[in-house]
C-alpha cells in the first residue's frame, strides 16, 4: 500500500505555496495537483482538534513563527533527517509526539511538507511519516536541479522562477 | 488552491505559555551555538567523514555538558553535527 501511495506521488505536479512572509523569511508549503491545501496545512487540520497532540502541534507551529519573524531557519533549530547530502529535516527540535518534515533550502526560505504521529523510533519505520521524507528528498532533488540550470532562484525568504512549474514528483 | 491561509489562522491561537516556552527553546539553541563557536566549533551542513562527525558530536556534548547542565533532556538535538573549525 505504502509502495503504491509512493508512485502515486511519484506522479503527482507539486505547487509551492507562500504561507508566511516577512522582508527577510519565507516560510512556504506544498500543493499537490488537484489538492485544495497545502501540505502544511493539512497537518493543521489533522491535529488541531486532537486532546494529546495539540500542544505538539502547538509547540511546532510557535517554532515555525518565531523563525519567520526572528533570525530565520538557522539549522541548529531543527532536527537533522533523512540522508546527509538532502536538505530535509523535521520539527520540533524539542520532544514531541508530533514530526513536521521540511526542506530547508536556506536559512530564509523553508517549504514545509507533511508530517504526523511519531509512534516509532525511527521514520523509516512508519510507512506514512517514510513517505513525507521521500517527497521531501524528490523534491530536493528537483530543485537541486532547477536552481544548477537557473530556473529557480532562492534569494532572501523567496522562491521563484519558471522552473517551479516543471516540479512533478 | 484555496487562498485561505489556515497557518495564520492557527497561529493566532497559540498560547501564550507555548509562546513563552519557545523563546526559551531558542535562547538555548542559540546560547549552545555561541559557547561553541567561542570555543572554535562550528555546525557544518555535511560533514562528510564518518569520524570527523563522531568526534564533532562527541565534543559539542561534552562542551554543552560543561557549559550548559541544566534541562539537559531537551539539548540532545541541539549538538548534533558540530565539528572543529579548523
């Protein structure tokens, strides 16, 4: 199932969304095509009206506004995830029941993907939290790309160019 | 794509206690970053030998461990990739 829900993705056109904004952070989202919200805020509405994880999901949601009106996505206020080489990484650096997965494309610019319960140890073992990282990692990946032929440019709390449109994961 | 942003939506009903507990989260990340840094460690993105990356951790924990003991449980994270800036 989880293999199938992978190629699902695998096939899917992504939109990247702006949800928070000031002069120096952005702070942005994931669409998938025909999806009416973003990743992030799917993640919202998930948990919200959960008794046990609300303060979690709090806690993530305070991180992420701090960062966007304070100093930024400096790294050392997330936890490191996926591979060494990808620029993923997941919130809250604190203890929490909650992970919210992210690429951190630099310290102005953060796109936020999905995230969930973390009821085991590692993400790997969870095949639901395993396929926001994979995304993430594509979607990396796709940019990576992009920004080398200079269809995408990150500058301070923005990204841009005509190469956000050829992003299919 | 719906425009209604349902992140600040959300974010205007933080409380302010989680508020408060954040600020106290970053002030320690960044307290971390600074007694390192005087003491010539700095976080690098990719350190790509195994070992370097090791003792870089294994220094930011003794390091944190000096400077900072309190809330200890919560710092694990903090010192993760540090290495010698050399």
């Amino acid at each position: 199932m989880h293999q199938q829900k992978l190629n699902n993705i695998t096939m899917t056109k992504v939109a990247i969304k702006s949800l928070s904004q000031t002069e120096k952070n952005g702070l942005f989202s994931i669409v998938f095509e025909n999806e009416d919200y973003s990743e992030l805020e799917k993640f919202i509405e998930r948990f919200k009206n959960e008794a046990d994880v609300c303060k979690d999901l709090n806690i993530i949601l305070s991180f992420l506004e701090r960062m966007v009106q304070g100093a930024g996505f400096l790294e050392r206020y997330f936890r490191p995830e996926g591979r060494m080489r990808d620029n993923v990484c997941a919130l809250p650096i604190v203890r929490g029941k909650l992970r919210l997965y992210c690429l951190r494309l630099s310290d102005s610019v953060l796109i936020a993907g999905g995230g969930g319960r973390k009821a085991t140890k590692t993400y790997e073992e969870d095949d639901d939290l395993k396929g926001y990282v994979i995304s993430l990692q594509k979607l990396d990946d796709l940019i990576k790309v992009e920004l080398k032929k200079g269809n995408i440019v990150i500058e301070s709390g923005s990204i841009s160019g005509n190469g956000l449109e050829k992003l299919n994961l | 794509m719906k425009t209604a942003n349902i992140y600040m939506e959300a974010v205007k009903s933080i409380p302010a206690e989680i508020t408060k507990q954040t600020e106290l989260s970053f002030s320690v990340a960044d307290k971390i970053q600074e007694v390192l840094s005087s003491k010539g460690w700095v976080k690098t993105v990719c350190p790509q030998d195994e070992e370097d990356r090791s003792r870089g951790f294994r220094m930011a924990v003794r390091a944190t461990q000096l400077y900072l003991a309190h809330n200890r449980k919560n710092l694990r994270h903090f010192r993760c990739g540090y290495t010698k800036n050399s």
